[in-house]
C-alpha cells in the first residue's frame, strides 16, 4: 500500500514538473504572447465589426496588451528554439532577426500610438485594425510557418 502512495505521488511530481518546465520554454512562451496579440485583435476586430458595443476601456486594454506583447515578443527566440514545442516560428527568423524584432516594434510603437490617441468610437477601431491588421500579416507571411 505504502509503495503504491509513493509511486503514484512520484509520477504526480513528475507530471507536475513536467507541465512547469514545458510552461518556461520559449517556443511556449512565444505562443502565449500570440495568444494575447490574437485575443486583443480579436476584441478590437469584434468592436470595428459591430459585433460588440464600442467601450473605451477594452480598447485600452487591448491596444495595451499588443503594445506590451509585441515589444516582449522578440526576446523569446534564443538560438535552439527553432523547433519543438510544436512552434510555427520559421527559419527566417533567425536569418533575419534584426528585421524580425523591427516588425515587433514597429507593431508596439504603432499600437502605443493608437493608444495615446485612442480611438473614439467603432470607425477609429476599425482604422485601427487596418493598421494593426496589416503588420501582423506582413510579419506571419514570412515569419510564420504555414500549416
């Protein structure tokens, strides 16, 4: 009975350190940060569509959380971390980092712009989008793995 406890709090360990090791990974924490960007477009796209009401302080949110995503999105890509983790990070990323992490600022610096003067209602998010929409799509074409 005793060894049937421990083996069994010894494989509950493991799984719990396994899930914890794989969470600090970079290629996870990269896909998180995406997550956030995806959510917040997501959020904006919903108010330029009409599907939700226009509120100030989710496009705040929203503006912020890409600001703050794409400027700490580059820093997760050290040498090593070009596969596993099912990561759809290509090649050319670290062929051409210098470009890569311009395209991150440049998507922070243009959301922190939008932020500062703040779309008033659902025309300015959807200028917005336009924006923001555009960059995203031109940094996935080349830097982003199709699957």
């Amino acid at each position: 009975m005793k060894f049937k406890m421990l083996t069994a709090g010894v494989v509950a360990l493991c799984l719990g350190a396994s899930a914890v090791f794989a969470a600090g990974e970079p290629q996870v924490v990269r896909q998180e940060l995406m997550k956030k960007i995806g959510g917040s477009m997501g959020a904006l796209g919903a108010i330029a569509k009409g599907q939700k009401p226009y509120e100030a302080a989710t496009v705040k949110t929203a503006l912020s959380t890409i600001a703050e995503s794409a400027a700490d999105f580059p820093n997760h890509f050290p040498a090593g971390s070009e596969t596993g983790m099912e990561t759809e990070a290509a090649p050319a990323i670290w062929q051409n980092m210098d470009d890569f992490k311009a395209k991150a600022m440049k998507l922070s610096a243009d959301a922190k712009t939008i932020l500062a003067s703040m779309p008033a209602d659902q025309a300015g998010v959807g200028q917005a989008m336009q924006t923001l929409g555009a960059e995203c799509g031109v940094c996935h074409q080349t830097y982003r793995l199709k699957r």
